[in-house]
C-alpha cells in the first residue's frame, strides 16, 4: 500500500457510519480505489464483492469462509488491506470474502438502523453465502464473519439475522448504532472483540464523538457485558493482562460454549490491531503487541456452529 493509499484509507476510516458525514471524501475515494472482482444482484440491485481464493485451498475438502466487513467510507480491498486476512487464509487454507457496503449519493456503509435499509443488507450478505456455497465445498458449520467500526456494528446485525448460519464472529473497534433491544435472536453466538481505550470516534466507554455528535455510541465493556448475558455466561470475566498495555477479559461457561472474549488495548486507537499501517493522526496509534487476525482466526477455529442452532 502507498503512503497516499494509507492517508486516503485513514481519512475516510474515520468516517465510521454516519450517513451524510462528508459524504463527498468517501465517494471520491471509492471511486478512485475500489477493487472489487465480482458482482451479483440482489432485490434489483448490483452489489460488489471482492473474493479471495488462495493457492494452497485443498478443493477435496470443504472450507471455512471468512466475510470481513469493511468501515463505513470504505470499501472490500480496503478492508483486505486493513486486515491482512489474505496472509492467515494463505497458511490456513479457508476462504475470504471482502464484501462492499451499496453504492449510493455518500460513502459506503453498512446500514445499521431498524429500518428497510438493514433487511437488504442482511438479504445481501446471505446470498453471498448462498453464491459461494453453490461454487466451492463450503463448510457450513465455520461460516464467520468480522468487521471494522461500522462493519463490527454489521457483525452485530448478523449475529441478531443470520444466527443459524454464522458460527461465531469479530468486533474490531465497532460502531455500534443498533440497541440491544432490537436483538430479538437471543441464540448464543462466540464473540472476540478488540476496542483502544484512546478510541476518538467510537468511544470505549461510550458517548458522543466528532463523527456521531448527537447519538451516543454505548460503553464497550456494558455492551460486551449484555452479549454475555445473551449467551448465558458466568456473570464476571476472567481478566488477564498479555501484553504492556493489553488486558483479555473472557466470559466462561456459556450456553452452547459461545465463549464472549473481550481485548482492552490501553491507548489504542480506532484501528485494527496488528493490521494495514494508518497515520496516527487520523485514527490514533495501531497497537502491534498482537495480531487482531490471528486472534480472530485461532478463536473461529474453536467455534464451529453448534447443534443448537
């Protein structure tokens, strides 16, 4: 990625899922990089998605399917790069899918409010489960998907729609616009999250910020909390500190083993651990103690869907 490439991913990262905040950068800047590498219709309209297939897939054998979600002003390749899934698919042999948000007036986003604009974008992504489903040996008890800002607060929507289909998912500094309230699918879903304590747009203890000036965003912990509680898990976590400034708080003993792991990274900022370098003044700085992805992937490894969905 070049450094203007990185300026351009930062600018419109911060633009996490508001819809009308300086629409014209994230147009432009689509526009300008966009790579996706295929298309379907969905409900009359074209959606975009980008796909990867690695060398080393053993095609005798059903694969894992990984859909990552990319921030609201974003688009499928720069979650690709932002990511940095491609590497751990190459080495696990599974398959990714970098879908994008629908094009529109503004930026691309995942549409997070109860309304006819998520039913379509939910509509979205299980057809494209149901397309690469009917072109590879899919696995359909490891369907994952994870997310950056807005596509964290789309992973949320996915666990409350698509239950009986994703096996667990991945929050990474999610922008979370839904109430629980709205999440009438209470099944239990595994949930790994990663959120800096220095996040400037979606706050890690909650509130307002520049992006979203009049609808507070919930505090992370709270919000991990009540998804414990959804999955039936031991009230307290177990907290342990891995690294300088990282604590792993996890929840144990739930329903259906839907384990809930929560990463706290001290002056993290709005970013993707271990990820796709972005200039700290954008998004503040990128905690490189661990590798989001890694992380990700090791506990997907360990959630398979249950027989009680």
């Amino acid at each position: 990625m070049t450094v203007d490439r990185r300026w351009i991913l930062a600018a419109v990262l911060t633009l996490i899922g508001v819809p009308g905040v300086v629409a014209l950068i994230g147009a432009v800047s689509f526009q300008a990089a966009n790579r996706s590498n295929r298309t379907m219709v969905v409900a009359g309209q074209e959606r975009e998605y980008l796909l990867y297939v690695p060398a080393s897939l053993d095609r005798t054998r059903p694969a894992p399917l990984v859909i990552s979600l990319h921030g609201a002003g974003l688009w499928g390749a720069a979650q690709r790069e932002i990511s940095q899934w491609n590497r751990v698919a190459d080495r696990e042999r599974f398959l990714v899918v970098y879908p994008s948000g629908a094009p529109g007036a503004g930026p691309r986003v995942w549409h997070l409010e109860a309304n006819d604009s998520l039913p379509q974008d939910v509509r979205f992504i299980a057809a494209l489960i149901d397309t690469l489903a009917a072109q590879f040996d899919i696995d359909r008890t490891r369907i994952y998907a994870d997310g950056l800002s807005n596509g964290g607060g789309m992973a949320f929507a996915l666990s409350c729609t698509l239950s009986d289909r994703i096996a667990a998912v991945g929050l990474v500094g999610p922008a979370l616009t839904l109430p629980w309230r709205w999440c009438t699918d209470r099944h239990p879903i595994p949930a790994i999250w990663f959120h800096g304590t220095a996040d400037r747009a979606a706050p890690y203890h909650g509130g307002t910020s520049l992006v979203a000036p009049t609808e507070p965003f919930p505090s992370i912990p709270a919000f991990v909390a009540k998804w414990a509680q959804r999955n039936r898990c031991g009230a307290t976590p177990q907290d342990s500190s891995i690294a300088a400034d990282i604590t792993r708080s996890v929840y144990t003993q739930c329903a259906d083993d839907a384990t809930v792991v929560l990463y706290t990274i001290r002056g993290g900022g709005h970013t993707w651990p271990g990820g796709g370098p972005l200039p700290d003044a954008w998004v503040g700085p990128t905690n490189r103690e661990i590798d989001a992805t890694s992380l990700i992937w090791a506990f997907f490894c360990e959630h398979p869907l249950g027989a009680g969905r």
